[in-house]
C-alpha cells in the first residue's frame, strides 16, 4: 500500500494531483463510463447523442501514467474479446 507522503514526493502534473484529490474525495476509486470517460463515482454529467458525458473526467493517458508512477492499481477488469481490460482503478494509498 502507498503512504500517503510517496504520492505527494511523486512529481506529478496538474490533472494527475486534480485526479489523485478528488478520487481520494470521491473513496479511492476511478472507474470508466462508455466513450472512454475515466471520472468518480455519482459525477454529475450531461448527455450528449450517445454518452453521458461527465462534468469532470480524465482520459486514458492519465490513468496509465498514473498506472506506471505507482499511484493507481487495476480493481476491475470487464472480460473482451482479446483478454480483459481494466474500468475502474484504485490508488494505491
């Protein structure tokens, strides 16, 4: 389990320490909507043609630098074609 001190010794953009902040406000985890959203659980959002579209989200390049920074670990995989792929992360703290 990470200390909450090694996240914030980690150098980290604006959108990673806006990500890790509201994912520990929202219980540690960070889950994937359809059309590739990464945001907390309950968001509020808008729906658009095809999607609900989250008031806040991050993509996919967020998560897997996080991913490989130590700070996010897969909770969930959905199973595909090809193997699985994660939806929802947890940090590691």
């Amino acid at each position: 389990m990470l200390v909450a001190h090694h996240v914030s010794s980690l150098k980290l953009t604006p959108t990673q320490a806006d990500l890790v902040a509201r994912v520990r406000v929202a219980g540690g985890l960070i889950e994937r909507w359809p059309g590739g959203f990464w945001t907390t659980q309950g968001c509020s959002h808008r729906k658009s043609r095809l999607y609900k579209v989250p008031d806040w989200w991050v993509g996919t390049g967020t998560i897997k630098s996080l991913v490989n920074k130590g700070v996010l670990t897969v909770s969930r995989e959905q199973p595909a074609r090809f193997g699985a792929f994660p939806v929802e992360y947890r940090l590691k703290e």
